[in-house]
C-alpha cells in the first residue's frame, strides 16, 4: 500500500494592516495563490483605519485573523505566554520573545498558537519590519518555518536596524524581494544571511489592465497622470516644478495626481504658488478601477521617484507597471529597481531624479510626438506580459511555498 501523500501546506499570510488600500500588490498575490488552490490565512497585526477598499478585495476567499494590538497590560502579555508553554519551539525561543516590545511578543504567541490550532505548516511576512519579526518569532514556538518578502522601507530607511534585519533573513527558510536592485543591496550589505534572497517582481492581473495605443485616445488637454502616496519619496513636488515649465512652454496639458499622504497640503501650496490651479489637480484616494481609468487614458504617466532625505525610497511601484500594462508611456526615473523596467527610448523615458527641467522636457517629448509614445508603449506592455504577469509570479511563490520544511 502507498503510504498517504504529505498533507497539502497550509500557508499563514502575516501583513502589518489588512486590507491596506495602498497594498495593491498583496491582494492581487493572494488571488493568484488561491486560483492555484494554496490554503491561505491572513494574520494581521493591525485593523485596518482607512475604510476604503478595492472591489478585488471581495474575490479573496482566505479567512483573516486579526492580532491583538492595543490594551495589552502586563498580566495580559504574562498569561498568554503561559498559554504558549507548551509550545514545541518555547524555551528556545524566549529569548528572541522577550525583545520584542510587549504587544509584538503578544501577537507573537497569540500567532504561534493560531498556527498549531489550524494545523498551519508554513508563515509567509510581507515587509522585513514588524511582520516579519513576528512571524520569525511566533515560527520558532510553532516549530515551523517563516519566508518573508522584502520591499523598500522595510529595507532602505534611514531606522532600519540592520541587526535584526540581519537576524530576519538568516532565520528565514527563503526570501523574496522584487527588484534586482533590492537582490544586490540585500547580498552586498548582509552578505551570508542573505544568501536565501531571491528576486520575483511583483504581478499585475493583465485581465484586469487592457492595453490601448496612446496615440489613439482622446484628449483635450492631454493628460499626464501621476499616482501615489503624497510622500517626498514619490517626487511630486518635481513634478509641480515641471508642469510649471510646460505651461510657460506653451503646451497644453492637465496633471491629474490621485493619492493622500500627509504632503497634501505643501503639494498644494506650491500648485497655488505657480497658480497652476487650472493645469494641476489633486484627487485624493482612488480605488484600482477609478486608476485604471485615469492612467489608461492618459497621454503620459509620471514617476518622478526620489531618494528621501530619510533613505526611503520607492522598490518598483506597482502603479508603473499598470501604467505599461495600460499602453500610458512612462517618464521615470533612476531610482532602485525602475531602470529594470524604464529602458529610456525602448519602454519607456528615463531622467536623473531631482531634475524639474528633465522631467518636464522628457514630458514634452511625449506630449509632442504621439507616435513615440505609442512605441514606447507596445514594447513596455510586450514586457509586461513577459516578466510581470501575476499567475507567472504566483507560480513561482506557490512552487517555494510546497518545497518549504518546517525548521
């Protein structure tokens, strides 16, 4: 008789905030996983707090767990450590317990016995930083292994303590980033620990992101779209700074920027300074297919990514992949992991970060020339289809998630 086939894994999702109207990336990831049939459960360490969700969110069928946060006493954290005692990974990993701050080494062991409650063999962190900390620790009780996916903050801001990163990647049964650029510095900067790093590009679901040729949208005035975080690593002070150009230039253009972040206000004061009030336009949040619609019938995006002052700076923007995906040319510029997808003149239009006048020349180039724009496009979607296609990417995490053994 043959012996029973090992049991199908059952993978724990461990995220910071879930849903996160920002983090796109993780629900599309979830989707794919599951149409591959892998068994997912989300830990969440914190409530969500913005109350907008993106429709796709509804196709997820994973139940979601969330993590005690707040009101955590002193008794509180004791008892549910004596809970966990009889954990199999519990003496070993008191240690690593007890730096964690009181409510990370709550969620900790709270996670840790969800995962030996429902029989869950694997922990998967996104982001390097509080997610991933807990999911190291709450592996070790469970005696099972964790992997985590390293981004941008997570790795590059000014806070980062390298000795836990450190720590985070050597215990890590596997490690995904999602640029080349990520790969480099993890292996250059963490040497051994990091041998582990493997680069998947995040996927977009092309179902969702039909392409059509720029030069054949309609457009008075054209448009030039921008989408993110109003946070100075996006750039989009630079880009006011240009749309400031192109209008003495004498061009017509509209600059339609969708997002929220705590710049809103500066962003604003400089559009009235430049009394640009009827060239730029702030939006505010959008959901995906309100993004979609902007960016698909612009004439150009722009990504005008900086270096912070604090180090942070931006991986490999989802929105600018969609934008490719769409047909919309792309100005970005050489920051991290972009001139892995920007090949100035093939895909795209490539300029140095912090150059106003740059930008707003390379964005004239494409309002003027609609047939450059719709080369640029037709390569930028053809390697889209090839390097970024979600159920491509989920492939490859699902095949390291049945391989992964418990450690």
């Amino acid at each position: 008789m043959r012996p029973d086939p090992s049991p199908a894994p059952r993978i724990g999702y461990v995220v910071k905030m879930y849903p996160r109207f920002s983090e796109t990336f993780i629900v599309t990831e979830l989707l794919e996983l599951e149409r591959l049939r892998l068994d997912l459960t989300v830990f969440s360490l914190r409530l969500p707090n913005d109350g907008r969700f993106h429709p796709a969110l509804a196709e997820v069928r994973a139940p979601v767990h969330y993590l005690r946060h707040s009101g955590i006493r002193a008794d509180d954290l004791w008892q549910t450590v004596a809970a966990g005692a009889g954990l199999p990974g519990f003496t070993a990993a008191l240690p690593d317990l007890f730096r964690l701050d009181a409510s990370a080494a709550h969620q900790a062991v709270e996670l840790a016995v969800a995962v030996r409650e429902q029989r869950i063999t694997h922990l998967h962190a996104h982001f390097a930083s509080i997610s991933a900390a807990v999911a190291r620790v709450a592996a070790r009780l469970a005696g099972i292994g964790y992997s985590l996916t390293a981004h941008a903050k997570d790795i590059f801001h000014a806070e980062v303590d390298h000795d836990r990163l450190r720590e985070r990647l050597a215990d890590a049964t596997r490690v995904i980033t999602v640029s080349d650029f990520n790969h480099d510095h993890l292996r250059r900067t963490f040497g051994a620990a990091a041998d582990r790093v493997q680069r998947v590009y995040n996927g977009i679901d092309l179902r969702r992101f039909r392409f059509t040729d720029p030069a054949e949208r309609p457009g008075d005035p054209p448009v030039i779209a921008a989408v993110g975080r109003l946070v100075e690593k996006k750039g989009f002070a630079d880009l006011i700074e240009a749309a400031a150009l192109l209008r003495d230039s004498g061009h017509r253009f509209r600059v339609d920027l969708a997002g929220t972040g705590p710049l809103a206000a500066d962003l604003q004061e400089r559009i009235d300074r430049h009394r640009l009030g009827d060239r730029v336009r702030l939006l505010g949040a959008l959901p995906q297919s309100e993004v979609a619609r902007l960016v698909g019938g612009a004439a150009v995006f722009a990504a005008p990514c900086v270096v912070g002052a604090d180090g942070n700076r931006d991986g490999l923007p989802t929105v600018v992949l969609e934008a490719m995906a769409l047909g919309t040319p792309v100005v970005a510029t050489d920051v991290t992991g972009l001139p892995e997808i920007v090949e100035d003149g093939r895909t795209g239009l490539m300029i140095m970060q912090h150059d106003p006048a740059g930008l707003a020349a390379a964005l004239a180039r494409l309002l003027d020339r609609p047939e450059l724009g719709s080369g640029l496009a037709k390569a930028a979607r053809d390697l889209i289809e090839v390097e970024f296609d979600a159920a491509r990417q989920a492939a490859k995490l699902a095949a390291g998630f049945r391989t992964q053994e418990g450690r």
